[in-house]
C-alpha cells in the first residue's frame, strides 16, 4: 500500500494511507524583530543591558516558535540580522554599540524599517529617550498595526510612558523601567507573544 501526500479539500497537507487521511501539521515559525535605540544616550550599561535582554529574549521566544531579528535606529536606522535563531541573533549582539547610525532618537526611522519586513508577528521597541520625531513615530507604527502586528515597548530613564501607550497595540504592552531593571524587562517581556 502506497502512502500520498497531497493538499486536503481544506487545502491543507495531507498522508493518505488506504483510504484514511492524516492531516499533517505544519510547525510555521512566527518572526518578531527587536528595535534597540542605540542613540547616544544608550551608552554604557544601559547598552549592555539592552544586549542581554535581547540575548534573554531570543532564547525563550525561541522556545515559543518565534525566530527573532535585530535593528538598531537612531538618526537612521539598520538592520543587525534578520530572524534568526537565538544563536545566531546572541552571536550578532556582541558587536552592537550606541553610535552606530546617529546620536539622536528618530523612531520612525526604526518603525519605517519593520513595516519592510512582509512576515512579522511582533515589534518590540527598546528606547531611554523621548522620540525626536514623535508624530512621524506615531504614524509610522499605523502600517504595523493595521497589519495585526503587535508592538510592544520597553523604555527607561526620558522615555515618556504616556507616548510608549500609545506606540504599544494595548496601553499594557508599553512599560517604564528603571535603568537596572532594562535586562530582565527586555527578557520577560517574551511572555506577552502569541503562544
């Protein structure tokens, strides 16, 4: 007896086995891309607290399906890695500083570079500072949101908690931290993606 893969009449794939059909389920990763400020004020620990969050992020989004990418904006903004697993994305964070494109904190520069991306589930911003550009930041995270992409924001030190709300798809994806609580914020905020 033969066994045949094929798409179902739901256009799903299939094994047909002696006349039964096994529905095979796919194990589709999900992308989310981590938008670090690395303006000039990010420098120093606040730098190295935003690296191990996002080493800390990777790994246990990882355990939930997510492949995770890495931008950095400031006066511009660039990409670090695409989505990745968390051992490539972890080798990547080594060599991220502050200075890199800019010393000062245009978001929208950042949020015009995820909507780029076609499959992406979640954006999470990591900034300490108020947006140059907070206007052009809000209408530049609209695109995002009206493709279903959750935005989620973590900020410290001059990052306005009432403009993070309104980043954020919901006001309680948007947190205010203090400087040495940045790494685990960054780390636990995993737990708020779509299992």
């Amino acid at each position: 007896m033969k066994n045949l893969l094929t798409l179902n009449h739901d256009g799903r794939l299939a094994l047909r086995s002696g006349g039964v059909e096994t529905v095979l389920e796919s194990c589709r990763t999900r992308n989310v891309l981590l938008l670090v400020d690395t303006s000039g004020s990010m420098s120093g620990d606040k730098i190295e607290q935003a690296k191990r969050g996002a080493a800390g992020f990777a790994l246990s989004a990882q355990e939930k399906g997510y492949a995770t990418g890495l931008a950095v904006f400031a006066d511009r903004a660039a990409m670090i890695t695409d989505p990745t697993d968390a051992a490539s994305l972890i080798r990547n964070i080594h060599g991220l500083r502050t200075g890199f494109v800019g010393g000062s904190t245009y978001l929208a520069n950042g949020l015009v570079l995820a909507n780029k991306f076609p499959d992406l589930s979640a954006v999470v911003i990591i900034t300490d500072g108020a947006a140059n550009d907070p206007r052009q930041a809000l209408a530049a995270v609209q695109p995002l949101k009206a493709r279903g992409i959750e935005i989620l924001c973590i900020g410290t030190d001059d990052a306005d908690q009432d403009f993070l709300a309104q980043l954020a798809t919901r006001s309680d994806l948007a947190q205010h931290v203090t400087q040495d609580q940045m790494a685990s914020a960054i780390a636990d905020v995993s737990r708020l993606l779509e299992a």
